[in-house]
C-alpha cells in the first residue's frame, strides 16, 4: 500500500488508516463501554489489516475507557520489535475517560494522559497525537504549548487537530507562528460523500499552509455501505441503534434517493456502494489518507476492493454531486 507524508511532519502514514475505535467499545460513549468489537475480533482486524498493507492505527484514550490503546498494546507485544519499529501509531486526547471524569486540553491533562497512553501502548514515543476536540474552555496557546514541549522531549513525533473549524484551526496556525510553538500537521474530521463541508471551508487552509487532511467516518457511519433502505428498520447493532444522534438527519427521500444512484454506479463496477464510497474519499485531492473502522476483518474486502478502483476527475465529480 502506498504511504503518503503527513503535512510536512515528515511523518509517512499508509492511504488507509486503521480506526480503531470499536475496540472494546463504541468510540468515546462511556455508557457503550464494553461494547463494541470484542478483544479477538479486534486481534484478528488488526493481524488482517497489517497483512493488507495498513501500516498506521488510529486510537484514543477515551475510545472504550483505555480499552483500544491496551488491545494494541498487547497486539504490538505480541508481535514484537518488526512490528513495533515499522507501525505509525496515532493517538489523541480530550473526552473523558469514564462517566463523570475531567475532559479537556489543559497542559496538565495532556501531559497525565499522554503518559497513560504511552503505558497502555507499550511504546516510549508516540509518532502522531492529536486534540480530539476543540476545548473552548483551554486558551489554544496553551495546549499548544503542551504539544510544543512534547515534540521537544522527543515523545511525540507530531501534533494534528481533529473536529476542528475552519476558524479554530486558521487560530491555532497563527498563535503558532506568533510563539514559535509546534503547529498542527494535519486535520483530521469527518468527511465523506454525505459530509463535504470541508471542502470550502478547512481545504483552502490545508492547501495554503501545506496542512495534511485524514478524513474519518467515510461511510458516514455506515450510511454508504448500503446497510439502511428506505422504509426498513435500521439492522440490529449498526450505528443507527447505538448512536443514531449524528445520522438521524439522513433519513431522507433526497438521500434514499442518491443512495440508490451510488448503488447504481456501484455495480456497473463490480464493486460494493462501500467499497465505492471509500475509493471516492480515496480520491480526494487534499486527502492524505483515509482512516476506516471496520467492525469484522471481512469488512477489509471493501478496503481492498477500493484501493483498486480508479476515478477520472469528471467520474469522481460525478459521484460527489450526487450528495452536494
């Protein structure tokens, strides 16, 4: 699989990312802990995904209480130092790590919490650390500041922002001109066929200051893989029946419409709506790389399928228009 460099951190990750998000729960929901993809399956997704070429693994602290970071952390034991000198691990902090716990961006928070990933990933240096949330609470100088004094010691490779504005992420690149503080290398938000936002807001920024762009959820949470039809009950254990909150909105004529397109244009290629839906993201100009979340290993086919589809820019405008 190729890789691509990450901003200019000189940092190369794999065009898919592995999110691992699922693993022990349900991404950041205290109340879905324990839930989510079970330790084997996790194991057998990440043995699966390395064999595949994915040579980079998304995480969070608060993803399934501490749970995801420890699965790796076993899974990179196990495998021993080929492994672990080769893997691009990226990690990131702000939710709470239980109900009821303290969230946040404060220097002291991130200094606790990354030394708590690094003994549940069983790493000295983590190559990728991210915000995982904009902390209107914390003055973005001083987490900035944090994230500077961590790239110094040599902890962390680099810094990235996830669910960052346009207007968030423009003050962050500033304040770290202005103080000479380490600046944000890549953005990664939600981004996909039914989610394009970013395109005129956070891409003119990445472009202009030579910012990378990984882009999670690009099935929109399962949204683009074909699972939901008009008029049926959403299938048990998909996103739509642990945290509908975020997707209720595409519960439309307008979107059953072009889902229906998509499948079209799908099987004239041969290929699954999802593994189409991942080749477009795939296509992405600013994309650097994709991050997917796949809750089974056969859910890697469609990973598969999509590095082998090939979009002219007129077939991948196309397709994009479908949900603009």
């Amino acid at each position: 699989m190729d890789e691509r460099l990450l901003g200019q951190s000189g940092i190369a990750v794999s065009r898919v990312i592995l999110g691992c998000g699922n693993f022990g729960g349900v991404g950041s929901a205290p109340a879905l802990f324990g839930q989510g993809t079970p330790r084997d399956v996790a194991f057998r997704l990440m043995d699966e995904a390395w064999d595949l070429g994915v040579t980079t693994f998304d995480t969070a602290d608060a993803y399934g209480g501490g749970t995801s970071e420890s699965w790796i952390g076993e899974w990179l034991a196990a495998k021993g130092a080929e492994v672990r000198d080769r893997i691009v691990l990226c990690t990131k902090t702000f939710n709470p790590m239980r109900e009821g716990a303290d969230r946040g961006l404060s220097r002291v928070r991130i200094r606790r919490q990354i030394a708590a990933s690094l003994d549940r990933l069983g790493v000295d240096r983590i190559a990728c650390y991210m915000t995982h949330d904009f902390d209107a609470e914390v003055a973005q100088e001083e987490t900035l500041l944090a994230f500077d004094e961590l790239v110094r010691a040599g902890t962390v490779g680099a810094v990235g922002a996830s669910n960052f504005t346009a207007e968030q992420l423009a003050e962050a690149i500033e304040l770290s001109a202005l103080e000479g503080l380490v600046r944000y290398e890549w953005v990664q938000n939600q981004f996909s066929l039914l989610e394009q936002q970013d395109h005129e807001t956070v891409f003119p920024l990445c472009h202009e200051h030579r910012i990378g762009y990984t882009p999670f959820s690009p099935l929109a949470g399962g949204w683009l893989s074909g699972k939901y039809r008009r008029g049926e009950e959403a299938p048990a254990g998909s996103r739509m029946t642990q945290r509908p909150e975020a997707y209720r909105g595409y519960a439309v004529d307008e979107v059953f419409d072009a889902l229906e397109v998509l499948e079209r244009h799908a099987s004239d290629r041969g290929v699954t709506t999802a593994a189409l839906s991942l080749a477009w993201a795939l296509h992405v100009p600013e994309a650097t790389a994709v991050v997917v979340g796949p809750n089974r290993p056969e859910h890697l086919d469609d990973v598969r399928a999509a590095l082998d589809v090939s979009l002219t820019h007129d077939e991948w405008a196309q397709i994009g228009a479908l949900f603009a």
